[in-house]
C-alpha cells in the first residue's frame, strides 16, 4: 500500500548545475545505456550491437572503446541490460531472455514470459539480480539471474492489477538506487504523469505534470525517469515537450525533497535522447542519434552534476 509521503531530512540544493564533460562519436545508434557498472558503460542496439567502454571519471579522460560485437539474436532486441556477470537481451516476439558473457558469448536462453517494457539491473546491492516492468500484466518482477537455472521465476513482485486509492497503476519505466529504493514511472489515465517511490521506511508519491509546459500538456510526454545515486533528494527526467512535431528532448533536474517539488535545472538537446542513465557517481551519460540527412555521428555525452 501506498502511503502518503512523509518527509525526508535531506539536505536542500538551492541551485543545481550541469557540466559538459565529453561528447564522443560512436558508432551505432545506441538503444540502451547501462553506465551504472563500475568504470564501463555498456551501449546496446535492438540489432545486438554491443560496445564497451572503459571510463571512470577519477582518470579525468574521455571514454575509450575496449570491445565491440554483436551479440547471435533470433529477432530483434526489446530490452538489454548488464549484470555483474552477464549481458541480458530480451525478444519479445520469441518471449526468450537471453543470458551472455560481457565479452559476447551467449550462454543460455530462456523462456521469460513476463513480456516486459523495461529491464534493469539490480547489482547496487545484490549482483546478477533484474528488475522487470510489464505494462501489459501491471506488474514488476524481481529476478536473480543464474545461467545454470533452467528457468527464472520471480523473487519479488509489484502487483498494481487492483487500484490504488481507486487509481489503476499503468508502470512504464522503473529505476532503483543504492539505497534500494524503487521508483515505479506511472502513466495512469485517472491523474497526471507521477513517480511512485517505495523504500523501506515509507513510500511517496510524486505528481510529475508540472514539469510540462502549461500550453503543451497534451502534446508532451515525459519518457524516463531516474533516481539519482547518492542524492537521494533529486529524479533526472527526459521531457519530449513537443513530442508528435519534433525529437526535441529535455533533461530535467527535479528536487524531490522540496515541497511541492522544484524543477533545479533544464538541459535541451535538439536531436532527441535514444537513451539515459546514470554513473555510480551520479554523472549523467546519454546517447544521441542526428537524422540520417544530417549526416551527422551519433553522439555519446557525458555531464556531471553539480551544485
């Protein structure tokens, strides 16, 4: 059950800043981004090109290309992610999870009949565990993830298949953070755009709509939502205000902690966001891909939040 939010002692950033640290070309239109491994960033597309780079921000350098491969799919790539031990494709037509090694060899695949929107890694507290989230079933599942297992089965379940406060749930993006908490995006038809925030001392709910601009709350959507490692008091969002006519993107930095929540900061990127995530550090890495009339890289970028 949901409570109602109870408030923190965190302790409040009056203003927040963003610092550009690189911007790279890569080489593939990068789907996913799982950055959150320690001193890799790992970039995935639905064909199941796979790039490595090593980058810790401690070195004071640009990401550096250790690997790259594509990994053996049977149909397109639905979801991606990386565990401590394993790469982790899913294909939604084949309902097969398939489980490799960081260097691209596959070990085993896996009926998972779970038809998940998202998959993320859950290793800030326990290696080789997953999160999914299925719109389709309203409900997320925790699994631990083993290639000597025959099948998975969960471990860990969200069911929102009953309302709430007589609100029907509609999950579409979760994230977690080192101090597992879980953060549920939810697009239910009944309220505005929120962030549901479970953790272990209370719960809270976030209405999200105000990040939208007053003339473009129809036409705008919010896609991800993030929580940020370390500082517990902010969410990173990506805001497409304009989302039927133009790729614009926003990154939006939104302090939970203040009452009602703030919005710290706004970053525009015109080219549209593929895919965000976050560094350990808190270090913001997102990929962007030009239209192809451009003729212009994908871009790999790497910001650093500040204060």
């Amino acid at each position: 059950m949901i409570n109602t939010p109870v408030k923190k002692q965190y302790n409040p950033l009056k203003n927040v800043s963003i610092l550009k640290l690189y911007s790279i070309d890569i080489d593939i239109s990068a789907e996913w981004i799982i950055s959150s491994i320690i001193d890799r960033i790992f970039l995935g597309n639905s064909e199941g090109e796979v790039r490595i780079y090593s980058y810790s921000n401690r070195f004071h350098r640009q990401p550096l290309l250790t690997e790259q491969y594509r990994l053996t799919t049977v149909r397109l790539i639905t979801c991606f992610t990386v565990t401590h031990d394993y790469l982790i494709a899913f294909e939604t037509d084949t309902q097969i999870l398939s489980l490799h090694t960081h260097h691209g060899a596959l070990m085993v695949r896996l009926r998972f009949p779970y038809d998940p929107i998202m998959i993320i890694h859950y290793d800030y507290l326990r290696k080789n565990h997953i999160w999914a989230c299925s719109r389709s079933k309203r409900q997320c599942f925790q699994f631990y993830i083993d290639h000597t297992m025959k099948e998975l089965n969960p471990i860990e379940l969200l069911d929102f298949k009953h309302p709430i406060s007589n609100i029907l749930i509609d999950p579409v993006g979760i994230s977690i953070d080192e101090q597992d908490r879980i953060a549920i995006h939810d697009v239910n038809r009944t309220t505005s755009d929120r962030l549901l925030i479970f953790d272990n001392d209370h719960n809270m709910i976030i209405p999200l709509d105000f990040v939208k601009y007053a003339d473009r709350q129809i036409t705008s959507r919010i896609e991800r939502v993030l929580l940020v490692p370390k500082l517990p008091n902010l969410i990173v969002l990506v805001y497409a205000p304009q989302s039927n006519s133009t790729n614009l993107h926003e990154i939006v930095v939104v302090d939970i902690a203040a009452r009602p929540a703030r919005i710290l900061y706004r970053l525009t990127e015109q080219y549209g966001i593929q895919n965000i995530d976050l560094t350990s550090n808190g270090e913001l890495i997102y990929s962007v891909t030009p239209p192809a009339h451009k003729r212009i890289s994908p871009k790999l970028n790497i910001y650093r939040l500040f204060n």
